[in-house]
C-alpha cells in the first residue's frame, strides 16, 4: 500500500479538527485565531489532496478500510475510503476553492463578533469536512453520510443570521427540499442491498457488469439510477426540486460560493459519475436525465435574464450550469459533466466572491439597479469579474469554452435537438452575464451619496482569492483541449479513463464528429455568445434607473414564472392547512379534548362523591344499609 495515500484520512479528519476547535472554543478564541485555524486546517488537506492527486496521477490507487460500519449477519459495510481518479480531482477541487473561500471570510465576516465568527468558521470546516466525506467514500452509505452532512451545513449557514425569519424560511426550504430527494437515494441504497447484499462501490459495479454474477433485471438498474437521480435533484438543484438554491442566497457571500462552486451542489454530479455504468445500462434514465437537465438550464437561464438581485443572477445562473452539467451525463459525455464541474468552480466561485466584494463596498446593497460606474472604484474586482463572465459566456480560451463546448459536441453526437437548445441557453447565459457585468460596472453610479462616498476596493483577503480564480478560469480549460486543437491535448479524459472505461466498453455505437463539424459547432456557439454579450453590453452600459415595472413576458420573468407561487398554491399552503386542521381539531378537540375530558369527569365525580362525607351518623347509617341490601340482591339473585 502506498504509504502517501494512507495518509488520505487527514484529508477530511482536518477540517474536522478545525469544526471541533472553533465550536467548542468559539467563547475564548479571537477572531485571528479563529479565521487562522479554520482556513489553516482546509490548506493543509489542500496539501496532503495535492500530494495524493500527483501519486494518483502515476496509477496508485486505493481503497482503505478502516473498521466495520455496520455488520450484521450476512451484510458488512465497511468505514472505507476510495481513493481514485474522480475522487483526487474532487479533493483538489473542495480544499483548493474552499481554502480561498476560508481566507476570503476572514475579511468578509470582520464585523461579527469573535464567538459569532468563531462559530461560521466551525460550520464552514464541518461543511468542506462533510463534502470530502462524501465524496471519498468507498460504498454509498459512506457516502450518503456526508450527502447528509452537506445537507445539515446548508441548513446551518444559509441560516447563519438567524434572526431574519426570511433567512431561516429560506434555511428550512432547503432542508426540506433536500430530504425529499434524500429520500429517493435512501430507497436505491436499500435496493441495492436487498439485491446484491452490499452496497460497496467496487462489489456493485464489478457485479453489474459482469452477466454471470449480475442479479438486476434492467427493472432494477432502471429503479435503482431513477431513485438516485432523485436525490440529485434535490442536493443539485434540478427541477423540480430547484427552488431552493436561489432562496439560499440569504447566507452571507462566501457560503454563497461555497455551495455553489466547490460543495453541495456538486454532489448529485459526483454521486451519477461514481455510479457511470449502472446509468450507461440504463438507457431511459440517462434519457430522463438529459430531458431533465436541459429543461432546468433553459428555465433557469430564461429567469436570469431579468433578475436584478446580483446574487439571484449568479444563482439562478448556477441552476443553469447544472443543467448543462445533467445534460452531459445524460448523453454519457461524463468527462464533459466531470469538466464542467471543475471549470464552473473556478468562475462561479470567481464571480461569488466578487458580488461579495461589491456588496462589501456598497454597504450590503444587492440591487443592480442602485449600482453603476464601479470599474473606477473597484480595479481588481472589475477585472477578475470581467474574467469570470467571459469564462462562464464560453469565450475563448477562457475555461469555460472548453468544457461548455464538450458538451453541447456530445449532445449534437445524441441529438442536433438537444444541441440546438443548448445553444440557445449559453446564448442567453452570454447576455444575462453581461447584462450583470454593464449593470454593475459600467455608466454612471446610481446609488446614495453616502454609498459613492464609502465605494473602495476591498481588502488584499478579498482580492487576492479572486486575483487566482480568475487565473484559474483563464488557463484552467487547457487540461481539456479537445482532439480538433492538439492531438492527445485532452488530459483529463485520459486522466478519467479508468473511472469510465466500463462505461465506454458498453457504448457500441460511436460516431464521433468530423474536425470540421466540430468547427461549425464552435464558431455558431461562439459567434452567438459574441453578439449576446455585444448586445447587452451596448444596452446596458448606460442604464438609467426608471422606476417602472415589468409588464407582460417581462414580468412573467421577474417573478421566476410563478413556480415558487405554484409551489405554495398546490403544495405549501394545503400541507399548513391540513396541518391546521390536525392541530386545531384532532389534536386540540379530538386527543386533547377526550384526554382532558376523562381528567374533567374524574375530577366532577370525586367532587360528587366528596359531598357523601357529611359528618351525620345517619347517612352513614342509610348508606350501610342500602350496601346490605345491594349486597343480598346480588348473592341471592346474581
């Protein structure tokens, strides 16, 4: 066993450390201590992922048990670990942006007091602690460990501010919507383990993809990749169970960035790559996946376009990107989906935490409209934006060209249809970004006098991580250069190969695009961004606030076309009114009135009975003999 990745355990046990200190020392740490110890121990798994991403690299891998989880007659889950391809691209991905977005809190969250700070630092390590759970487990009881304790973090940060009933609603929507989906991963679990007896990693897939030791009917595999496609719905944000990812806006900027860039949402990503074979043996989930992933990114992308909180944009922008995300997967392109991950990470938690910086400098303003102008305040921050909108706008050669473009080529491969919307979605994902971009940066201020007074540039902890995102967004797309620019450029897909070579063995039929198709492909995606990015840059670049609202489609939009109003007409308010009617009457007329009634009749005859100790001789007397009477009755007649 190679002694390095032995050490892989330090990698979440770190962060765990880090959660420990500063919950248990949140009273007497200072606010130094605190910001050095939560950010310290994610740079150190950073290190230890780093070193064990270079040992994979060169063939080691490794899956590490550590003791019986659960043991019981003929079923044993190991406490194990699998260190591989997928899940050393996942380490580097959740220490390296999670480190920055540790350093970036310190000065973002200057303002809470120590024990306060000490405390959003302890949920942030419990939060990059259960993520690396997750996503080094070696069966799925592992991993659903850490699929819930992601779950627990979003509850706890997006409510950080708990005092704000709108933060803790918005909190406990996640939390619910998250458990639907749980759900559906709980019961594939389940299947898995009545059918096969394990619900190990490399028992599961060795099984299924051998004919004579598989005992799934393709019933099974179907049930079993719809159920946990379920659960990625809910932790990834896919409709129908999306609406909670916009509302978790509430949290402060940098878990923003976190559950969008580097933890959560990821996790239905990883989980369906992880399980690549059972979803290429089941050809009508990864067609429900793909429907489904498009749907969300064109829905998403259609709100985005008049969306004016800076946050919700990036958000419902998020929503969009993981539909490109499902998209690929659903038509087997896994490198592609794996691709998009790792460059969405890098410019989404780019462009987080620079909303974050401008919210810092406008005073906790978040409306677009009230801004403007700020490219001459905010030199860095502009800039690293700028990067990260032409990134995620697909421009060339910035990262997102690269994996965007993967994509959409693997969904022309499956079907021009799918091509053809996709395309329409990055041209819409181009003008709402830079309608984000002009709005905020460009023309003139439109906010108060005494916001443009205080407008600065945020400290170095703020602009430094933002300075290596968008390095990261700019290069970060060359370890996937497709076959069309440098023969064997594409290094992740070989990287990735092991991970997905059963998969890859089952696809009989493909027919991979002419270099001249491909070139069409990528001039028609790029020309349409150019001109929706040209288009709304020119619109609003000298916006001037009106005051007058969105009518007709406009409006539809603003308002995210009434799903979260849906959502409380057929599903919120009937579940409150039911729950009403179980309170006010079964629970208070019904159990409490016939629990407090039997008290009630005790009570009013022992009163009554009370009354029969007069004090006179001869009512005693009366009643010993009507006792004698009643007694002679019964003996001689009953």
């Amino acid at each position: 066993m190679n002694n390095v990745l032995q050490m892989a355990w330090l990698i979440p046990f770190l962060p765990l450390v880090g959660f420990l200190i500063n919950g248990l020392g949140r009273k007497y740490l200072s606010k130094t201590l605190a910001g050095i110890i939560g950010s310290g121990v994610v740079l150190g798994s950073f290190l230890i992922s780093l070193y064990v991403f270079f040992n994979v690299k060169h063939g080691n891998t490794h899956v590490a048990h550590y003791f019986d989880f659960v043991n019981i007659a003929s079923l044993n889950i190991g406490f194990d670990f699998q260190i591989d391809q997928l899940s050393s691209l996942f380490l580097l991905i959740i220490t390296g942006i999670g480190f920055l977005i540790h350093v970036y809190s310190t000065a973002y969250m200057h303002e809470e007091d120590s024990k306060d700070y000490a405390k959003y630092f302890a949920y942030l390590n419990l939060f990059v602690f259960s993520m690396l759970l997750l996503v080094m487990g070696g069966n799925y009881v592992i991993m659903f460990i850490g699929w819930e304790g992601v779950g627990l973090c979003s509850y706890l940060l997006i409510g950080y501010w708990f005092k704000n009933n709108d933060y803790t609603n918005a909190a406990k929507k996640a939390f619910v919507m998250n458990r639907i989906g749980d759900l559906g991963f709980l019961l594939a679990v389940f299947w898995l383990i009545t059918k096969l007896g394990t619900a190990d990693f490399h028992s599961v897939f060795t099984a299924v993809s051998n004919p004579k030791t598989n005992t799934l009917t393709s019933f099974d595999i179907t049930a079993i990749t719809m159920l946990l496609f379920v659960g990625a719905m809910g932790k990834s944000a896919q409709i129908p169970l999306y609406t909670w990812l916009p509302d978790a806006m509430a949290g402060p900027t940098p878990v923003s960035a976190l559950i969008h860039a580097a933890t959560m949402v990821t996790a239905g990503i990883y989980m369906i790559a992880r399980s690549n074979i059972l979803y290429t043996m089941a050809p009508t989930t990864q067609a429900v996946v793909a429907i489904v992933g498009l749907a969300t990114a064109v829905l998403a992308a259609t709100i985005a376009l008049k969306q004016n909180d800076i946050k919700k944009v990036l958000a419902y922008s998020t929503v969009s990107q993981l539909g490109y995300m499902f998209l690929a997967l659903g038509v087997g392109a896994y490198t592609g989906a794996v691709f998009h991950v790792m460059t969405h990470a890098f410019f989404k938690a780019l462009m987080f935490l620079g909303a974050g910086s401008v919210i810092h400098a406008m005073g906790g303003e978040q409306d677009m409209r009230n801004m403007g102008g700020l490219k001459k305040y905010m030199g860095i921050t502009q800039v690293t934006f700028l990067i990260g909108c032409l990134a995620i706008a697909g421009m060339p050669p910035f990262s997102g060209f690269f994996s965007k473009d993967e994509i959409l080529a693997h969904a022309f491969e499956k079907n021009p249809v799918l091509w053809g919307i996709g395309v329409l979605t990055a041209f819409m994902t181009a003008f709402y970004m830079f309608r984000l971009y002009a709005m905020t940066f460009l023309g003139k201020f439109r906010g108060t006098h005494d916001q443009e007074h205080h407008l600065h540039e945020s400290p170095k902890a703020i602009t430094i991580p933002l300075i290596i995102l968008a390095i990261l967004s700019l290069v970060g797309g060359l370890v996937g250069i497709p076959e069309v620019f440098m023969h064997g450029g594409h290094r992740l897909e070989a990287f990735l190969e092991p991970i997905f070579a059963g998969s890859n063995a089952l696809v009989k039929e493909h027919h991979p695009l002419s270099h001249s198709t491909e070139y069409l492909l990528m001039g028609i995606s790029v020309f349409g961004a150019l001109v929706a990015l040209l288009y709304a840059w020119n619109k609003f670049s000298k916006y001037e606030k009106t005051g007058a609202e969105e009518t007709g489609f406009g409006k539809v939009l603003t308002n995210k076309w009434y799903v979260d109003e849906l959502y409380d007409t057929i599903i919120v308010k009937p579940i409150q009114s039911l729950a009403a009617f179980f309170n006010n009457v079964m629970e208070k007329k019904g159990i409490d009135g016939f629990v407090n009634g039997v008290g009630k009749a005790v009570n009013y005859g022992s009163r009554q009975i009370r009354l029969l100790q007069s004090g006179h001789v001869g009512t005693y007397v009366l009643l010993m003999v009507v006792g004698i009477l009643i007694l002679f009755i019964v003996q001689m007649f009953l």
